[in-house]
C-alpha cells in the first residue's frame, strides 16, 4: 500500500520509537574522547561467538548482504580506517583516515564515481549537522580533509566509493566524536517543503518499503522555478537519505545526466530510492545555482509506525526544517 510523506502525526515520538529499537545515539550529556578507535559496527570478526561451523568468510559474505549500506566498518576485505579520533567543533582540523583492502594494505585506485573518487558524508547521531565533503588522498593512500562540525556529539562518517576492480561500490561506516555536552536535536517533523538560502524545495513522491520509490524533487526562488540548475556530481542535484536510529546508508540515484539530451536543469530532480524497512527518514539534497551548492532536508516516513505509549507530557511537533546552505561561492564540496 503506497503511504505519503506524514505530516506532523508521526513526528511525535519518532525519536523515541528508533532509539529504543536500536539503543544508540540519542542520550544527552558529556562525549569524551575514546582512547583509541573501538568501532566493530556489525563486523562479524569482533563477535566469534556469531560465526557459524561453515567459517567467518561464509557468515560474512551472508550477514553483508542482508545489511543496508553504512552499518559496517568493513566489507569484502575492505576496512574505514580512521586515523584521527575526534572531530573539532573549535575551528578546521584534519580529519585524516584510510582504505584498506584485503591484503591490508591501503587501497591506493579508485573507480571515479559521482565525478570522484571518494564521498565522505559526516552527520551527527540525532541526524543534525549533515555535512558532504570530498577529501584529498595522499600517494600512500591516507585520505584527509579540514573538517570541523557545530556541536559536540558522536557522529557517524561514511565513506562511499569503489575500489578500482571491485564489482560494485562499497559505504562503511565507523563513529567518531566530537568532545563535550552532547544535546540531541529531536527529529524535524515530516513536511513536503523546506527552504535554504530563500529558495524553496517540495518533494513529491512516497517512500515505500522493500521497493524503489520515485522522488521529485522542486527547486525555486522567490515563487520563480529554477530552470538553470548546475551540474553537481554529475547530477542536477545529489540525494543521500539515512535511516532515523540506526543510521543506515541508502542508495539514491539520480534519473538522467546532463547533457543527455533529455534531462532538464531544473525547476524538477527525479530520484529513485531504495528504502529497506517502514521508518523515519532523512533526506539531504545537493543542488548547484549560481556556482553555490546549498542543501536542503526534510524528514519522510516510509510506511506504518507504531506510535510510542502515550505519556504524561507531550510536545508540539518539530517546526518546519529550515536548512543551513553551504555558503561559499564555487562551493563544490572539496
């Protein structure tokens, strides 16, 4: 059954539903830095007691192909290795990590994907302070960027790309945090129209579960359709959605190319998601006008949820998600 965006009547409690599904990510108070990096996120190596008679390799190649994208530090061999162990909320530091393949070594070729070779994607547990950015790599294949985020927390960094000879393109996951008084956000409530930067974005189309969903995305400004759109990522625009809870990864691609001959730059962005299970979703999209990328979000839910137990205070749902745009002119997430 095909289910719409919800409005306000699930936002309540949506934050509470995941959190006691999947216990991360939303307890308020003090984040300290680890020690060192103890990240085994549905790695099937840390947990011996999970691996059947038949071998870890043959529970491995089973258990990631059951998983969405995201929710490991490792898959086919290949390992996120972060070198740097916090993130900074005081101003640019390098963030700095690494690929390693299956013999261990840093993977050093990469199959070009989206206009480049790797996507590093860092967002907050509660989902606030989204942020898409594309690092540098050094020729012995450590990766690294300036980085700094707006608040403390734990976040998640995902870095989605394609070994060069590998069939497909992989998204590990690991966490991170960044020191202080962590103060969850709660959930934005699920609306079909945001703005950034005075222009305003409506989605229309529904998540539906266990299939791919069509989703069109409409950019204008000041009540004007915006029809000169950019190219950005070899796209007019760039969709990542993530799963309220957990935070797994999902694969959003784009419908045509520039320059096709067939694909308009705008006012409209079609998009076709792939959404495993009924829950509370966030979508970023990055879009290009002017030589500024800005990105605009919104929360949609995608099936039935089971409303939390009432309780005796409720609060009145999320206002209007409101997103921050990037801000730099030629902006181009490098």
């Amino acid at each position: 059954m095909r289910t719409p965006l919800k409005l306000g009547a699930y936002a309540l409690g949506l934050a509470a539903v995941f959190t006691a599904a999947f216990g991360i990510g939303h307890v308020a108070g003090p984040v300290a830095a680890p020690a060192a990096h103890t990240s085994t996120d549905h790695d099937p190596a840390a947990d011996p007691a999970h691996q059947p008679a038949g071998g870890h390799d043959q529970h491995q190649a089973r258990t990631t192909a059951a998983l969405p994208a995201g929710l490991q530090v490792t898959q086919d061999g290949y390992r996120l290795e972060p070198l740097s162990t916090t993130l900074s909320t005081t101003g640019p530091a390098p963030f700095r990590f690494r690929i390693t393949g299956p013999g261990g070594g840093p993977v050093t070729a990469y199959t070009t994907s989206h206009d480049k070779d790797l996507h590093l994607i860092v967002v907050r547990r509660d989902l606030a302070g989204f942020q898409h950015v594309h690092p540098q790599r050094d020729a012995d294949g450590t990766w690294s960027i300036p980085l700094t985020v707006g608040a403390p927390g734990q976040y998640r960094v995902f870095a989605d790309f394609q070994p060069a000879g590998h069939p497909r393109g992989l998204t590990l996951g690991v966490d991170v945090p960044a020191p202080g008084d962590y103060q969850p956000r709660a959930l934005p409530a699920p609306l079909r129209t945001t703005t950034v930067d005075g222009y305003t974005v409506t989605v229309d189309g529904d998540l539906i579960p266990g299939t791919s969903s069509k989703l069109t995305l409409t950019v204008s400004r000041d009540g004007t359709p915006v029809t000169d759109l950019q190219p950005y990522l070899g796209a007019y625009g760039h969709l990542v959605a993530l799963r309220d809870g957990d935070l797994a990864y999902l694969h959003v691609h784009p419908d045509g190319a520039p320059g096709d001959g067939h694909t308009r730059p705008g006012p409209q962005i079609t998009f076709y998601a792939e959404v495993p299970t009924a829950g509370a979703y966030r979508l970023y999209l990055d879009f290009q006008h002017n030589g500024t990328v800005r990105t605009a979000e919104f929360t949609a839910v995608a099936g039935t949820l089971t409303a939390a137990a009432p309780t005796a205070t409720t609060t009145a749902p999320s206002p209007a998600p409101t997103a921050t745009g990037h801000g730099e002119p030629g902006h181009t997430h490098s």
